[in-house]
C-alpha cells in the first residue's frame, strides 16, 4: 500500500530553510581555506548536505507560492509561507547571503521565491523586512560589485523588484554605496558583461521614476551629487547608457515634483554645454535625444536664467547653421521639422531679444 508523504507545514518549510542557509553560509571560510590547502571533507559534506536542503525547500516553497506546469500556486499556504518569511528576518537574509553558494538553478529558485513574497498583494510585511535589514541592503547593493555576471543579474532583479516598493527604495537612495549604481551603469563594459550595465540603469529608473516625491526629495537633499553622477551617464562611451540616460533625464525634469530641480539644472552652464556636446555627437540616435531635451529644458524654457540665454545667443549662429541641416532626412516627420523650426525660430528670437 502506497502512502503519500504529508505536505510539509509552511513554517515548518521556512525555518528549514533559515538552517540550511545559516548551515550553508558557515561554511563559507571553510571552503575558502580549503581552495588554500587542500580538501577539508567535513566543511565540504556540511557544504553539499545544506545545498540540498536548501534546493528541497526552494523547490517546495516554489510550488506553494508560484505553482509549476501540472498545479496552480495554494494561495492558502501561500500566505502562510509569507507570514512566516516575515517573521523570521534570517529567512530573507539567509536566502541572499547564501547565493554565491548555491549552483545556477538553485540560485533562480531562490531568487524567484524572494520575488514573490515582496510581490504580495495581501501583505507587505516582506518588503518592510528587506528594507528595515542593513545586512540585505548591503548584500543586495553590492550585487553589481560581483564579477559573475548571473550572480549579478540574479541579485540585480531582486533588487529591482523589492526597489518597487517605497519603504525599500528610501532604504536604497539612503545606502551608502547607492552611487555605485550609477557607475556601474556608466561604465563601458565588455559584451558579456552588458546586461549587467542595462539591469543596473533598470534599476535607477525604477528608483528614480517609481517614487517621485521620495526621488524628488532626495535628489534636492544631494543635488551636487547627483548631478555629477548623472553626467558620468550622459557621458559615457557606452552607447546605450548615454542614449537612455538623456531619455531619463528628460523625463525627470519634467515630473512636477522636480520643478525646482529642473531650475537648478539649467541654471548650471556645464549642464548646457554637456547636452550641445551631445547634439554633436556621432550617434544618430543620441543627437535626437539630445536635440528634445535642449529644446524642452533650455530653448523653449522661459524661465531659463539670463546667463544661459546669454550663452544661447553667444553660440547662436553655429546653433542655427548646425539645426538647419540637423537630420534632415527627418524632414519627412512633420512634427520634427516643426520642431527643428520652432528651436531655430526660438534662437533667432532670443538674439533679437538681447539687442
């Protein structure tokens, strides 16, 4: 007679894990001074025991939270197993802790359960965990430090999906290393590791674009910076980092919130001749992106300050000769070249102006 083996409870399923993980991680030294001097089989029994354990409860909880091909998840159990991650800070620390330690697949396991629980729609207790725990925050903002570009991107999206909420994010823009996420992003990287560049502009996206008030008030409490950070975006040899970072810009300066933030950008005449730099690049695509957001923040601003007009007028006639044969094969777009018009237009009026 055939017995089915009674489903695990889920705080059964999450304290498991929090002792593997705990288990797995104090092996950690031990296997490094094993690569030193020799093979230490206990450290390396524990070692291989725990990453079992490990990927057994990974695989059960995928099945409560997430469900797989053949079973749809137990919302039930589901929001048992939330309750419990909740309330044992080391299960979360555990899981990312322990990331290096565990093989590819086990890794996506792990990270596709974190993912779920800060997901949650019926709590956010999760999220509150991450965001309340300096040694995740830490563990997380280190990810892109990590030469391993999987363990990068694995951290990375774990990262990017807790940042959605509000309470992690004002944890994030408060870390100390938070800057390291725009020089990762801005760093002209070699091919395989560009997904690494791209997950971390995701994430200042959603840092920056998904918390407009939070965002809004830390950029104004680290103005100076900020700024300098991002121009190291604006100026990178990496195409589309530079591409995207004026995109982004655009659309930060524009947000309501950031009205007295655009004033402070335009007010500074290096932030001028940056984007004019940009309007005469080699790129196609980023002279277009450049050219919008001259237009919008500086040409067509009239609250722009006397001396960037000044600067303005005192280039004008380069300006005019060079938007006069800009992309002229774009002439076809009506909307551009109405554009490109009103730009001159607006050039040759702010001469008239100063005379």
């Amino acid at each position: 007679m055939w017995f089915l083996r009674r489903p695990a409870p889920p705080e059964e399923l999450v304290s498991g894990l929090v002792s593997a993980t705990l288990e797995l991680t104090s092996t950690r030294y031990a296997r490094f001074q094993t690569r030193l001097a020799g093979v230490d089989k206990t450290s390396l029994e524990i070692a291989n025991r725990s990453t079992t354990v490990v990927a057994t409860h990974l695989q059960e909880l995928g099945l409560i939270l997430i469900g797989d091909a053949e079973s749809d998840p137990d919302e039930s159990r589901g929001a048992l197993v939330a309750a419990a991650a909740a309330t044992q800070p080391d299960f979360a620390a555990g899981l990312v802790s322990c990331l290096d330690l565990l093989p590819l697949e086990q890794r996506k396991s792990a990270a596709h359960v974190f993912a779920n629980l800060v997901n949650r729609t019926d709590t956010t207790e999760f999220a509150t965990v991450i965001a309340k725990s300096p040694i995740i925050i830490s563990s997380l903002t280190n990810a892109y430090k990590d030469e391993t570009a999987d363990l990068a991107l694995i951290r990375g999206m774990m990262l990017r999906e807790a940042a959605r909420h509000e309470i992690v994010a004002k944890s994030l823009l408060e870390a100390p290393n938070f800057w390291l996420f725009f020089f990762t992003a801005s760093k002209q990287l070699q091919l395989k590791s560009f997904e690494v560049t791209a997950d971390a502009f995701e994430l200042l996206k959603v840092l920056l674009m998904g918390h407009g008030v939070l965002a809004a008030r830390f950029i104004q409490n680290n103005y100076a910076a900020f700024v300098c950070h991002f121009n190291l975006l604006l100026q990178s040899n990496n195409y589309v980092t530079c591409r995207e970072s004026i995109r982004l810009l655009g659309e930060l300066l524009l947000l309501r919130e950031n009205f007295s933030i655009m004033m402070s950008y335009i007010s500074d005449r290096e932030n001028l001749k940056i984007l004019m730099n940009l309007l005469r690049c080699k790129r196609k695509r980023i002279q277009i992106e450049a050219f919008h957001l001259f237009k919008v923040v500086f040409v067509a601003n009239p609250r722009k300050p006397v001396d960037i007009t000044l600067i303005l007028v005192k280039n004008r006639d380069k300006l005019v000769t060079y938007l006069r044969n800009f992309h002229n094969d774009k002439d076809a777009d009506a909307q551009f070249a109405e554009e490109k018009a009103l730009v001159v237009e607006t050039l040759l009026s702010l001469d008239a102006i100063e005379r």
